[in-house]
C-alpha cells in the first residue's frame, strides 16, 4: 500500500471514532425533502460516504 492510502484509512479511522462519541439529532433538508430527527452521527457518516464517493470519481 502506499503512504497516500494509509494516511487516507487512517483518517477515516479516526472519523468514524468521532462519528461513534457525537450525539445529538439534526434535520436534513435536501431539495424539497425534510428528514426528521436524524441522529448526527448517521448524518456525518452520510457526508463522509458522498465525499469518499466523489473522491473515487475525480481520481
């Protein structure tokens, strides 16, 4: 492996780390649709899963 990719599942490592000790419920607005009461983590986790997927596509 080199050294790009371990630095990358390194730092997803600690994201999901953080993702497991935030609490908290958010609203999610996308469009013309609402989801309510949506647990913060599964909100971040949704952002970070969109990141890692447009990441792959620009590569």
């Amino acid at each position: 492996m080199s050294k790009h990719v371990i630095v990358a599942l390194i730092l997803m490592v600690l994201f999901v780390i953080v993702l497991l000790l935030t609490g908290g419920k958010v609203d999610i607005q996308f469009l013309a649709w609402t989801i309510d009461n949506v647990r913060l983590s599964f909100a971040m986790l949704g952002s970070m899963v969109v990141g890692i997927i447009i990441g792959i596509l620009l590569k």
